[in-house]
C-alpha cells in the first residue's frame, strides 16, 4: 500500500511538474526570440518581408512576399515594396514607385517598454522623399508606415526575416 502511495504521489508531481516546466521553457524562448530580434535590428543589416498592402482607399491586398521587402543594408535602403499609388503621379511605372536603393538619411531606431523596435528613417527616392516609419514587434512581426511627397500614404504588414544567411549573401 505505501509502494503504491509513493508511485500516485510521484505522479502527481510529475503531472503538475511538466507544465511548469513547459512554461519556463516557452519563456526562455520569448526571451531568446525578442534578444534575437534587437540583435538583428541593431546590426542595420536586415530585411522586412511584406506580406500585405494596406493602402487607405482600398481593401487590403495580400502579396507574395517574396517579391515585397525593405532591407536595411549599413547605410542603404533597398526597396522592392508595391505601391498602387494615385493616377496622377506623373512617373513612369505604375506600381514601382517604391523599387529603389537609396542612402539613408535621419535613421533612428528606439525599443519602448514592451520590447516593440520603432525604426524612423527617412530616403530621396525617384519619386521625392519617402518618410518610413517601421515598427517590429517582439515575435518578429512589423508593420511599415510610408509616406510619400506625393501621393497617399501606405501601410504594409509583413514578417522580419529571421533568416541571416539570406541577407548576408546579397
């Protein structure tokens, strides 16, 4: 009968056990990720993959993201973001006025209280100055708010590439 005391106390303890130790691990590993995160951030060597538009006129447009991303290379932005801007932007290529590489100018990056990276930075494009302000959220997902001299300001949603290998390569 003791035997099978010690054996139902033991199991006891092993089944409020687990999930205690199931938690601390998830912890740990919110706490790698966000760590992860600001490193990333902080070497100015990333890139944001775009996964949806959000223009203000317009429902939002899913996009392969893939093809729409921001990096941030040293000094350098290069941009390969959609942009279904207005009509009477008089430049070429429709949807392209956001595809370009350009220094960067007034970069600032600032992490608040709830782990959130706020990156400002602003960039002389084709199409005159663009105003980005990105917003990278401690699981790795960001929002991007451009503005635009002319035109409509846009907002995209996408995913910080955790990936180092690829932007380090290009």
């Amino acid at each position: 009968m003791k035997v099978k005391k010690q054996i139902f106390v033991l199991f006891l303890t092993m089944l409020v056990g687990i999930p205690i130790l199931s938690a601390q691990n998830k912890k740990e590993q919110k706490k790698q990720k966000v760590e992860v995160i600001k490193n990333i951030i902080v070497s100015r060597n990333y890139r944001i993959d775009a996964d949806t538009y959000i223009h203000p006129d317009r429902d939002p447009i899913l996009l392969d993201e893939s093809d729409n991303s921001i990096e941030i290379r040293n000094d350098s932005v290069f941009s390969t973001l959609l942009y279904l801007g207005q009509v009477d932007i008089p430049y070429g290529r429709r949807g392209a006025e956001l595809f370009f590489q350009a220094p960067l100018k007034k970069y600032t990056m600032d992490i608040d209280k709830k782990k959130n990276t706020h990156i400002k930075f602003s960039v002389d494009a084709a199409i005159g100055d663009c105003n980005f302000y990105i917003k990278v959220y401690p699981n790795g997902s960001a929002s991007i708010y451009v503005t635009l001299q002319q035109g409509k300001s846009v907002n995209f949603l996408g995913e910080l590439n955790m990936r180092r290998e690829e932007t380090e390569s290009l």
